[in-house]
C-alpha cells in the first residue's frame, strides 16, 4: 500500500480511454460456491468449537452480515489464543501474505500452496468463507519477476500474468468466496498506478486478470480491492467510472472492496455515500482491511475517534444491503502491518495482547443495536 498522497485534481480521461479497446464479453454471474459454510457460521463450527452468543461473528450472523480477519499465517500455526480467536470471533478470513504471487511462486513455475491451503482448512473447519487476496498488485512479486520484468516483452508479461492468475485461481477453485483479483490500481488522482502491468500492458491488464480469474473458477466474486475509496473524489470517482465502463463491457467484476484503513489525524470518510454509490451502479461492496490507526501514546480523545471511525465504517457497511462482508485487517496490534509503516502510529486494531479493546466493544453493541432491525437476507 502507497502512503496516501495529498489529493490532485484529477481526471479520469485514461480511465475512459483504456477501456475503449475492450470488445463486449458475455459471462455468466457467480453463485455462491461454499454454502455449506454459511449453516454453522453462529453456535458452533464444523470442528465443534463453540461460537460465543456474543461474538463478533454470531451478532453478525443475525443481521446477515459476515465479519472476518485477515489472518497471519504464521500465528495460526503457532498460537492456541490466535486460532480460538480467529474462530470464534470471525465467520469470513482473508489470507493476509499467503495467497500474494511472492509466497504461491517463489521460484517460476515452483508452486508453494501449502501455507493457504492450511488456512483454507482452518475456514472450512471452523465454517468460514475465504477471501482470497490478492492475485494483481505492484507488491510482493516474486524476486524471479521483478528482476527480468523490465526487460520483457508485453506479451511475455501478459503471458507471466495469465500462467499466474489461472494456475492460482484454479488451484484455489471452488474455496474462494470472493477474490480479490487486482489490488490498489488507482492513484489518488484517478490516474492508473504505473506499475509494471500498466507499464507493459495498459489498464487491459485489469480486464484481463478478471477474465482469466472467471475462467479459472466462474463461482467465485471477483473483486478490484482499493483504500481511500471511502472518501468521495478523485481517486473513488476514477474507480467507479472504470469498473461501471468493465460491467458495461460485461467483463466479470462483481464487487468492490473498500479497505477502510482509517487514521484519527484524517476527517471521517463520507463512507456510507460511497457503499452506496458503488452497490447503486450493481456491484457488491465489501470492507476489506479496517483498522483505525492513530498516534502513540493513545490519549482518550483518540481512542474515542478510534471508535467513531470503526462504529462508523460497520453502520455504512449495515446500512448497504450489498455490504457483504466487514473485515479487519488482523484483530491483534501484536501483529499490525502500521506500526512498520506509518512511524510513531500504531493502536489500530481490535485487540491487544489478545484482549478485547474498546474499538471491540462498540463493534459488538453496533452488532446488537443493528439486530433489532431487518435481517438482510444476503448471508
Ligand atoms: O516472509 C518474509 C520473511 O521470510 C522475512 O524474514 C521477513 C523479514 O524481511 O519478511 C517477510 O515478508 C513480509 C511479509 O509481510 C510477510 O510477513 C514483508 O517483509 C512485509 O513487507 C509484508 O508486509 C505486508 C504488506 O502488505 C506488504 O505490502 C503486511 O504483512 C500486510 O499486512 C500488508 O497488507 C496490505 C494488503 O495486502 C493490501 N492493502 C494494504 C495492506 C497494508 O499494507
């Protein structure tokens, strides 16, 4: 993830232009593949562990909304505390590292599946639906690509990337519930990240990836997976006119994951007007990665704007009926991606040390306020 910029005046003429090539597509829309996941999302999980009445996951569940953890691998395998949490807590997990193309194809054509498919069998054990995250981003590429892309040709790219997208996604096939097919493609002035896909293939790599994802597996929800589109501007008004020009296209995008990573020091996002704007034009939203960093040590006035922000960011999420899913990025600041990131800030995330933190709690009594109201019906 870039640094947030200061916003530019933008223009969304390349978006525009790029997709003017594209010949319409017809696909068919996804279904939900892992239904059988969704009967024990509240009192227990498939390996029988107790769901907490009070939980995260089974105040969700009765508003039909799934709320989910990215998921360090390394702290599933090693931690009891880690792993009840993560089960308890959480009826949808997002693969944080272990699905990215650094960890899958260390060595071209060297498949290293095994640390998501752990993960994947810790889902289907503990009934959670997968997010799977990320095939198409500038970050953490194998060594073996950044060190030659540069002096490939378009279509030896274009054929790196779809070897890549289609072996993964069909590798993965029929246990993603949503993938999150490109990561981060926008500039914060609606221009197109200029990382090597852009560079060598236009923003038809974006189109492309998506086909190549449906094709591989046609049941999953293929997302495009952005921050700062939580915000009314530049970058989000770039992002909805381009995926609204790919549906026109009948390329196979479903949804948009909004990543919510919020910091106090910013103005609240108008976040529910974007969700809305987003499902308005057909495309299911999803909060992807939240957390609300802010600067340590943390005084009470941040700690309540740290609530405010997540209190804020789950209502919008409540009030979409095409919000799909609410996922924190980790639940533990133990093992927060901030605090190497972002110095002197830190505290974003729902626990520490393995305790609830307030930001938790008001999750919770958001969860219990919003079941007096309809059930949505999209769990
Ligand atoms: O796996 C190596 C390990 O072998 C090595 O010893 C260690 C020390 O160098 O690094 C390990 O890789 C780290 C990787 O996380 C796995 O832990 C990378 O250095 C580190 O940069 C990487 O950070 C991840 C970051 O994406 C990379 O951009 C964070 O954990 C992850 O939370 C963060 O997540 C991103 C989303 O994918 C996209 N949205 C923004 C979000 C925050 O940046």
């Amino acid at each position: 993830m870039r640094i947030p910029r200061a916003r530019m005046v933008a223009s969304t003429v390349a978006a525009t232009a790029a997709l003017a090539m594209i010949p319409a597509i017809a696909f068919a829309q996804p279904s939900h593949p892992l239904t059988a996941a969704t009967s024990s999302a509240t009192s227990h999980t498939t390996s029988g562990s107790a769901v907490p009445a009070d939980s995260l996951r089974a105040l969700g569940a009765k508003v039909g909304l799934r709320i989910g953890t990215a998921v360090n691998a390394d702290e599933l395998a090693s931690s009891s505390t880690y792993d009840s949490i993560t089960a308890q807590q959480f009826s949808t997990v997002t693969a944080e590292n272990v699905m990215k193309w650094d960890t899958i194809e260390p060595e071209q054509g060297q498949y290293n599946y095994a640390p998501a498919d752990k993960l994947i069998a810790f889902a289907e054990a503990h009934g959670q639906l997968v997010r799977g995250h990320n095939l198409v981003w500038e970050n953490q590429q194998p060594a073996w690509f950044t060190a030659e892309s540069a002096s490939l040709s378009a279509d030896q790219v274009k054929a790196i990337l779809k070897q890549h997208v289609i072996s993964e996604v069909s590798h993965f096939k029929g246990k993603i519930w949503q993938w999150d097919v490109v990561n981060e493609p926008f500039n914060e002035d609606g221009s197109f990240v200029n990382n090597i896909w852009y560079q060598k293939l236009g923003a038809a790599y974006i189109t492309d990836a998506f086909i190549w994802a449906h094709q591989a597996d046609p049941k999953a929800k293929l997302f495009l997976n952005d921050y700062n589109l939580e915000y009314t501007g530049t970058k989000s008004n770039a992002a909805l006119s381009f995926v609204q020009q790919l549906k026109a296209k009948h390329v196979p995008i479903n949804g948009v994951g909004f990543e919510t990573h919020l910091d106090t020091q910013y103005g609240q996002p108008d976040l529910l007007n974007n969700l809305q704007r987003f499902a308005a034009a057909g495309f299911d939203v999803a909060i992807t990665e939240a957390d609300v960093r802010t600067t340590l040590p943390v005084t009470a006035v941040e700690q309540t704007a740290q609530n405010a922000d997540y209190s804020l960011s789950l209502q919008a999420c409540l009030q979409v009926s095409r919000c799909i899913s609410y996922t924190v990025w980790g639940f533990d600041d133990q093992f927060s991606w901030v605090p190497s990131t972002f110095a002197g800030e830190g505290a974003a995330d729902i626990y520490n040390d393995f305790q609830p933190k307030p930001q938790y709690t008001t999750l919770q009594q958001d969860l219990e306020l919003a079941t007096g109201s309809a059930a949505r019906s999209r769990y």
